[in-house]
C-alpha cells in the first residue's frame, strides 16, 4: 500500500521549546512570531512555570495561543515538574507530526488515513511511525526566559535542559540541540546560549542567570526560528526537498 517506501525517505523535525514563567511584555507579538514560525515548519512548543512568577491569566492565555500559532502543545506546570515535561513533550509532538505527514502519504497513495485503515494495516503504520521517530533527525532550540522571576527556578530549567539533552542522545537518529536566553546580556533581547550540537555544553548552560528587564518572547522566537536557517543545518539534497520528508511540521 505503498507505506513501506517511506522507511528510506528523510525528514528533519524542527521544534522550537519556550520555558517560561511570564508574559510578554517587550517586543513584537509572541503569536504573530510563532505563526510565521510554523510558516517555517519550525513547531512552537511552551511550557508555563506556575509557581511565583508573573505567569497570571494574561500569561497562561499567552503561552496557549502561541502553542496553537505554532501548531505545538502548551502546558503549565511546576518547576519541579520541568524535566518530564519537556521530554514527553518532545516525544509527543514529534508522533503528532509524523502521524500527519504519514497520513498525507497515505492519502496519496490509497486515498485512506491511518484511522481509515484495517486494523492489521493500522498497526503496521503505526509501527512504522514508531520506528520514524527513532530515526528522523531531530532539531531543537529550547528558549529560556531569564527574566528576574526565573531566578529561583533556574537550576531546575538547567537540569530540564540537561535532562532533555540527554535523552535525545539516547535516539537512533541525529538530534542536534541549542539554547537561547531571552533576555540577553546588557541591551540584547536574545543571545544564543549554545548553537546548534549534538552534545550540551554543560558550562555554557550553567552560565546562563537570571537578567532584569522585560520579556521578549515575541523576539525570543523569531530569532530561534532564523537560527535554524543560520546554524547547524544539515545538508539537503534536491531529493531531500522533493520527497516532502524534509522540514516536517504540524499543519493545520
């Protein structure tokens, strides 16, 4: 049904991770940049720190729509709780968005959705889906709001961090990871943390502190949205390009 073919195509997932505990307050609009992020098949996720921050209605409004814009997943949380969360949250939205390129495959081919399928057919797609996620390469830029209110939960962001990372390490195929900080040092709304590597550089993330000032998601994300195009992208071939497996993303 011509499913099989898929286990040679490539695909690159990009998924962009903001941790924050606030809303925004400096900058354009953090929607308006996550719709022009999914634009470019980058998918926006957000995790909203609830424990004594400046995450209030507003903020908790805030993080859902910019999850929705970016066709990720929001979810609020605890500090303590930061670590399992960001790692399901990678798991899951990388599912999600094979799940859909799988059934646009799918629809071309047979004219069918998973949903659609025999049960017997189903579970060879969705097998095939498991064993997609272990081998898409995988790009990912975690944005860490370092507004006065982070201080506290720092070390716990930096473990998450750290967590995350090597989790990722764990994956059959390439998983290549940077951090941002926003706000940046003196008048920078961003500053790059860690370009994009296979490995964490552990004393860069450890100097990462908390800052005064506003908080800049809105530039937090389109600048982690251009640094894909700027660092560490992979190699892509014409094929690459024509197969539609390069730079998946949710669409709605």
């Amino acid at each position: 049904m011509g499913v099989k073919e898929l286990r040679d195509k490539q695909a690159t997932i990009r998924q962009l991770l903001i941790i924050t505990d606030g809303c925004s307050n400096v900058g354009e609009d953090p929607v308006t940049a996550a719709t022009q992020a999914r634009q470019k098949t980058v998918v926006v996720n957000v995790i909203g720190i609830v424990d004594k921050g400046d995450l209030g209605k507003q903020g908790r409004s805030e993080a859902m729509s910019i999850a929705e814009a970016g066709g990720g997943m929001c979810r609020l949380v605890q500090a303590a709780d930061l670590a399992a969360t960001a790692q399901m949250m990678t798991h899951q939205t990388m599912q999600m968005t094979l799940q859909q390129v799988v059934n646009q495959q799918l629809l071309q081919v047979v004219g069918k959705t998973t949903e659609d399928l025999p049960p017997a057919e189903r579970t060879k797609v969705m097998q095939l889906m498991d064993k997609l996620e272990e081998e898409v390469c995988l790009e990912l830029v975690v944005a860490l709001d370092t507004s006065a209110s982070m201080r506290e939960k720092m070390p716990l962001v930096q473990e998450a961090v750290r967590d995350l990372t090597l989790s990722l390490q764990a994956r059959e195929g390439d998983s290549r990871v940077a951090v941002v900080a926003f706000p940046g040092n003196h008048d920078e709304m961003v500053r790059v943390v860690q370009p994009f590597s296979d490995q964490l550089d552990l004393s860069a993330l450890e100097s990462v502190w908390t800052a005064r000032g506003g908080t800049p998601t809105g530039p937090a994300i389109s600048f982690a949205t251009r640094l894909f195009d700027e660092l560490g992208r992979p190699n892509r071939t014409d094929n690459d390009e024509d197969s539609g497996w390069t730079d998946v993303s949710l669409q709605s």
